[in-house]
C-alpha cells in the first residue's frame, strides 16, 4: 500500500529540490523513524568515555527511541531501548549515572543485568502463594531490547539493522580521516548543553551542510576571519554523499582583497573586537585546516572551528521540533592555556553563540515560510544539481543534496536494512 511518503512528488532531478511538505507531514514523521533512524542508518549515541566503568549509564535517544548507553561488567558497552519489558516505563529516568549493579525500573521493580537481560521481577512468585506471575512466564524472553552498537574514535553508534555495513564502512575511507583527526585522540568533555528549535530537524542537517549560508548569514564569522567562502578550501563527500565535510585552510591576503572588493556586507571595518582574546587561537592541526564541519547520515555533526572542537547530535522531536545536543570537548593533553582558548572559543558555538545563534532560528523561519504549501519545493542547483565532490569550492549546496540522496535511499529501500 502507498504510504504518505510514497505519494511525494519529487520534482526536479532527483534531489535539486524538496518538496516543502517533507518538513511538517506528521506520517512522514513517522516513516521516517521506520525507515531510517529503525532502519539501515547507524545512530550516534555518546562518547566512551561518559561511561567509563562498568555499570556506568548514559541515556540518549535514536530517533525519538528513548536508548541507554551502558558499560558492561566485561567492559563492553551496550545500547539498550531505555524501557521496561513489563509496561513499557523509561528504565533509567536520570541522564546518567554510575556504577550501577544493574537496571531498575522504578514502576514496579523489575531489574535487568547490564546487558538487558530480566533478572527480577518483584512479587514473581505473589505473596502467601496468592497472584504472581504465571508459571510459564520466561524470564529469557523479556530482557530490554539491546540494539547492534560499535565504536570509531571514542564515537558510539547504534544501529537496528542486522544487515547495515559495519559502523567503520559506515563512516567510509573518505570520512574517517576527519573523524580521527579531530575526535580520535584522548578526549575530554568541557561541557555538554542542549537547545530547542522549531523546526523539523531535517532542516538543521541541510544547514549544517550548507556551505553556502556561513559568511552571509553569519557576519561575525565573516568579519573576523574565521570562515570566509573565498578561503581555500572544499566538500569531500561519501559515496552518494550521504556524509560530508566542509573544510577550510587559513585566512590569505587573496581572499582578503577578494572580499574587500566583493563589498559584502560581512566586511565593515567599524567592527572591532573589545576583548579579541575571543578569538586567540593556536595551530592544533599540521595539515593546516582552520574550519572543518563535517555531517554523518543522517544526524551527527562533527564540528572543528578553529580551536573550538564539539560534536552535535540533531533529535528529531515531532514534525515541527528538533533538540540540538552539543558536547564540548578538548583532549587530555591540553594546557591550562589552551584550555582556556577553547573554552573562549566556545562563545562562537551553541545556542547563543556568535556564530551559531543565527542557525538556532532560521529552520524556524524557513519552517513558518512553508508549511502552509505543501506541493511547493526549494531550489537545491546551487554548484549544479548532481552530487559530486566540491574540490575547490564551498559556493555550492552539493552536501545539502547529499543528505537528500542518503535521505531518499532510506526511505524508498535503497539501502540495506
Ligand atoms: S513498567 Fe517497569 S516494572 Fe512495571
Ligand atoms: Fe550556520
């Protein structure tokens, strides 16, 4: 039978334009948890180190599938679908916890091993030979859901796709480089927040990919030289482009002079810093790169702006919501100083920040400009309409159309479940 999502009239070719309902169709909505986040798609769930010992938690969610994060006694760390087998309560209600002996559930005290399995349900047997469960009630049979997770970088995926490649094919040779360089060495985290956007979060993985708004939505980022289009640079992209980076290397005097006689609004020589100590920052990578954001299908951001390292994980939460988390982080080897640079630094990214804040409204924006028409489309042909790697240009939405491509794959059963 034609689903909702099977109805949608791709106009264009192929990914050069989506259609507007695609943001606001609760049955979309609910497709796409199927097809992709309970599908072939590997999901981002948290870093090793959040859980660094056994009976360790941390919660977190794939799709909108409340999951825990839990390290076993043999030191492995599962995923479990956070809710009990009984009556389908959150088993563990706090975001993280330690040392845990194993899982209560507090509704009715059933408690679960660290690797899912029941190991008590309270009153099994009644009381005074009165009630209880039935005799053949299996134990073995109602554990908590434990999904397929593996690791890469300290980076902790979860898939529930028996037959989806293995998370290192996943993120794939031209990906992983990246992953490495900026998340795989020994990290520690500065600070965790989360914000809330009124948009679908499709609509936040387009503009993250989206190499075309940053120095024009983002004047400050512009204005002091942190990311400029006419810096070198470019998108690498996966296979299909289901995954990207967009990178940049150093501020020249070429892309300066170019911008000046651009007469782009970023460029107003009024502006100074009062306290540029804001932006210090020192050479942490050899290969140069100053700015390197790079996305893995279908919600988890990788973020290296200049000195200032996170990474980001969009969750969906309905049609029309989205929940941004962020983790800050730095790496054990950090001096006091560069501590401090980052944690300066940091005042470009999240919900307030001097780069970012304008990216936490305007899917709200583009959300309110849309969803009244739902058989209308956005134009997606900036750099062409294909999807192909951008070697030398980021003025292109070719990383936007990626996502669309790991999008329709997914959801028109393109790729392995
Ligand atoms: S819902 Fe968990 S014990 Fe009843
Ligand atoms: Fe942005």
């Amino acid at each position: 039978m034609a689903t909702a999502y099977d109805r949608i009239v791709w106009p264009g070719e192929g990914v050069s334009a989506v259609p507007y309902q695609i943001y606001t169709d609760p049955t979309v909505y609910a497709e796409e948890q199927a097809r992709i986040f309970r599908g072939p798609a590997w999901s981002f769930v948290g870093l090793e180190q959040e859980v660094p010992q056994p009976g360790d938690f941390k919660t977190n969610y794939v799709g909108d599938t409340p999951v825990v994060m839990v390290r076993g006694r043999d030191g492995r760390i599962n995923v479990l679908v956070n809710r009990c087998a009984h009556r389908g309560n959150l088993v563990c209600i706090q975001k993280e916890g330690k040392n845990l002996e194993r899982l209560t559930c507090v509704y009715h005290n059933w408690t679960y091993d660290l690797d899912g399995a029941l190991n008590s349900v309270a009153f099994r047997r009644g009381l005074n030979n009165k009630g209880g469960m039935p005799d053949d009630f299996d134990m073995s049979k109602h554990g908590m859901r434990r999904l397929r997770s593996e690791s890469f970088a300290g980076l902790v995926f979860a898939t529930y796709s028996p037959s989806a490649p293995s998370l290192f094919d996943y993120i794939g040779a031209e990906m992983r480089p990246n992953v490495e360089r900026v998340v795989g060495r020994r990290m520690k985290v500065i600070g965790t927040y989360s914000q809330y956007m009124p948009n679908n979060w499709k609509l936040y993985m387009e503009n993250v990919r989206d190499s075309y708004h940053a120095s024009l939505l983002h004047l400050f980022q512009a204005t002091f030289r942190i990311n400029r289009l006419s810096m070198d640079g470019g998108i690498k992209l996966s296979d299909r482009g289901w995954h990207h980076i967009s990178y940049s290397i150093g501020a020249t005097d070429r892309e300066e002079e170019q911008y000046a006689a651009d007469k782009l609004r970023a460029v107003d020589d009024e502006y100074r810093l009062a306290d540029p100590s804001l932006i210090d920052k020192w050479a942490e990578f050899s290969c140069g790169t100053t700015l390197a954001i790079q996305s893995i299908f279908p919600n988890f951001v990788v973020q290296q702006i200049s000195n200032s390292l996170a990474v980001r994980l969009c969750l969906p939460r309905g049609p029309e919501a989205c929940e941004l988390m962020w983790w800050v982080l730095g790496t054990e080897d950090d001096t006091p100083a560069q501590h401090a640079i980052r944690v300066r630094q940091s005042n470009m990214v999240g919900p307030g920040g001097l780069i970012s804040m304008e990216d936490g409204v305007v899917g709200g924006w583009v959300q309110r400009g849309t969803r009244g028409d739902r058989d209308k489309a956005t134009i997606l042909e900036m750099g062409g309409r294909t999807v192909e790697p951008s070697r030398d240009s980021r003025a292109t939405e070719v990383s936007i159309r990626g996502f669309w491509n790991g999008y329709r794959d997914c959801m028109e059963g393109r790729a392995g479940r």
